[in-house]
C-alpha cells in the first residue's frame, strides 16, 4: 500500500509539472551526519552521497515535486562490549565481541513542496518538507557475523536552502540544509541525521 501512495504521488507531481511554466532540477553533493541514537552507532559524518530533486512551480512562489538521494555511512569500533545476538532462526541465543565494522545505506524518496522568496533570475531562499519512504541498510560485521535490517520506513524531512544564479542564467548554485527522520523498523532504532548538500540546480 504505501508504495503504491507513493507511485501514486508522483504520478500527480509529474501530470502537475506538464502544465507548469517553471520547473526547478538540483544535483546535489550531501555531507550527512547522524543525529541521536543514528549519531551512536555511527558518529562519523558522511562524504559521500548523491541527490537528485525536481520540482514545477504551482505559482510563482510554491513548488511541489520529488526527491530520490542516497547516503552512505561507516564506521569501525573498537574496544566494545560483548553483543547479543540471535543465531539464525533457531532461537538460540549468546554473545558475541570483537572489532565491529557499520555500515548504513539510506535511500529516501520524497514528495515534497517549497516555498520561495524572490522572483524568478533572482536569489531564491526556499522553506519546505518532503514526505515518503526510506531504504535504510544497516549492517554491523563481527568476525564472520553480521547482523543486518534492510528495511523500507517511513520518513520526513524538513529543509531550507537557497539558489543562487549565475548572473542572469538559469543555471545557478543550489545550497540546502535537511534534516531528515525515519521510523523504527522492527528492532532496528529510527534513523536521524542532518545534511548539508552543495550542486546545481536549473531554473527554466
């Protein structure tokens, strides 16, 4: 069902951009970092990542449109106390220590709407949040054991940004700040972080 609500949105978002003068593409580079129990299991901020955005004007100042990104943490921690784990299906539990290696992999995929300072050709502030889901892959290797949860969550994400033309192009710099949420998924913990992302956006 939710995937279909969110096929089903964006079919909206793009039967909305085909009578829209104005449509609004960013290619951005986000610096994320985690945020409360995301920022515990791994605390060191991510470099690497894409996100993709484009969105057509409903009026001169209000937008809606999507967003897919994708960001990749990891981490190595040492000197950890002993895990529990589950052994395969069977029930059986113990413990397990050592070097743990953790990774996580979020993909979200929002529907969101801004709203925008300025005139067209000029510096655009924007205020906005998306709404969707995210892929979170959260992965933790010990020794020859890994404890994964590859999860689809529900997620939102409130942002701000401005873009920043070149001269009287349409083409320009596009700087966002993000925070985005996603929920708990079974026992794996809700997934928080905030991002800094840095590109191009194209203003037509």
């Amino acid at each position: 069902m939710k995937k279909i609500a969110i096929i089903a949105l964006f079919s909206i978002g793009y039967s909305i951009q085909s009578f829209a003068q104005t449509s609004y593409w960013t290619f951005s580079w986000p610096i994320s970092m985690g945020i409360g129990s995301t920022n515990e299991y791994i605390s060191k901020t991510s470099f690497r990542g894409i996100s993709i955005t484009g969105a057509s004007f409903l009026t001169d100042n209000i937008s809606i449109g999507g967003e897919w990104s994708w960001e990749v943490f990891d981490e190595i921690k040492r000197d950890l106390p002993p895990r529990d784990i589950q052994i395969d299906q069977s029930g059986v539990k113990g413990s397990i220590s050592g070097t743990e290696y953790r990774y996580l992999n979020t993909i979200p995929i929002f529907v969101n709407a801004h709203y925008y300072l300025g005139e067209n050709g000029a510096v655009r502030p924007f205020v906005g949040a998306g709404i969707g889901t995210v892929y979170v892959d959260e992965r933790t290797d010990i020794g020859l054991v890994s404890v994964q949860s590859k999860k689809w969550r529900f997620g939102v994400q409130p942002e701000v940004g401005v873009f920043i033309p070149f001269g009287l192009s349409s083409t320009g710099i596009s700087l966002k700040a993000k925070y985005r949420y996603a929920t708990k998924a079974s026992e794996a913990q809700a997934v928080s972080m905030f991002s800094f992302g840095i590109g191009f956006g194209f203003m037509n």
